[in-house]
C-alpha cells in the first residue's frame, strides 16, 4: 500500500514539473503577472474583488475604434469595480508595431486612454502569455483570441466567466449585460 501511494505521489510531482509554467497552480486569473506598458510589474492580484475586463489590442486595426468605446466603459462602470486591461499584441496582422512608449501615447493621444495597459504580449499559439493559455482552458477553444479586440471577462474572485470577439463592442448589450452581472455586490 506504501508503495502504491508513493508512486502515484510521485507521478503527480512530476507530472506538475513537466506542466508549462503558470499552469502547474494557476486556479484563478489572479495568479497571473504582466508587465506594465510603464514597465512595472502587474500582478493581476491587484484586482482581486474587481471585475476585470482583458481585451487584447492593436493600433492599427480595424477595431482601433473600440479603445473609445473601452474608455468609456471603465469610466462608467469603474468606481463600481470594473477594470478594463489593455494587453497590446502584434499577433495579427502585425497591426501593433510600436514600442511601449509609443502604444502608450497613440492610446493617450487618439483616445484619451488611462485604463490600465500592460506591454506588448503574444496571446495566440504555443508561445501566449499564461493568462491566454489559461483563459483557453477555462472558457473553451472559442475564447481564443483570433483578431485583435478579443474581450475576455473575470470575475472578482478570478474566474474566468466570458468572452467576446472582436466584432462585440464596448457599447453592445451583450457585453454591458455581462459587465453588470459581473460587478461586485
């Protein structure tokens, strides 16, 4: 019985050290980290009891637009406990270029963004932050970024609890519904 017991120990440990890293513990977005667009560190522990809205993004894309509509969502809905949470990627159509500094002041500049933005990350494939290999996992193959503009929605306890496409805006119904049920009580 001993030996029945350490040897499925052991194939547990190491099944958790050939795991990628940020999926052996990852039971929540909370247990996810960027790196600011200002190159600090993000733990998204920080919004722990909030709801976080974390949308991959692109300067010059089709969809470039939405920054307006995601500003006026944090706005809105902030002081209820809604964080939207720009993650700028190049993964499609190599529509993000700039460096950090220049994301940052094109946001500033054409939307007047100041939600918060982390740097320039890879969120499709094999090579996609932890948090995006997570989210895939969580909310199924569908959630998946595709396009820039990917939309995906945690709760204020970390999970995650859903997503939307591109083609859903900042202002549609749907997502505002979601945002709302989301906030904490």
């Amino acid at each position: 019985m001993y030996f029945r017991a350490a040897r499925l120990a052991s194939a547990i440990l190491i099944g958790l050290l050939l795991m990628p890293a940020g999926q052996a513990r990852a039971a929540n977005a909370h247990d996810f980290s960027f790196v600011s667009i200002e190159g600090d560190p993000l733990s998204m522990k920080e919004y722990a009891g909030q709801a976080v809205l974390v949308v991959n993004t692109a300067s010059f894309c089709g969809f470039t637009k939405q920054y307006e509509g995601l500003q006026t969502l944090w706005e809105r809905y902030k002081e209820r406990g809604l964080v939207v949470l720009g993650v700028p990627s190049n993964d499609f159509g190599s529509q993000e270029p700039g460096t950090a500094a220049e994301i940052k002041e094109f946001c500033a500049v054409n939307f007047a963004v100041d939600f918060p933005m982390t740097e320039k990350q890879v969120v499709s494939g094999d090579q996609a932050h932890p948090f995006y290999r997570w989210a895939a996992k969580e909310l199924g193959t569908l959630s998946k970024p595709r396009w820039n503009f990917y939309k995906i929605l945690i709760a204020p306890d970390g999970k995650a609890i859903d997503w939307f496409a591109s083609t859903t805006a900042p202002s549609s119904a749907k997502l505002i519904k979601a945002v709302e049920a989301a906030l904490p009580r």
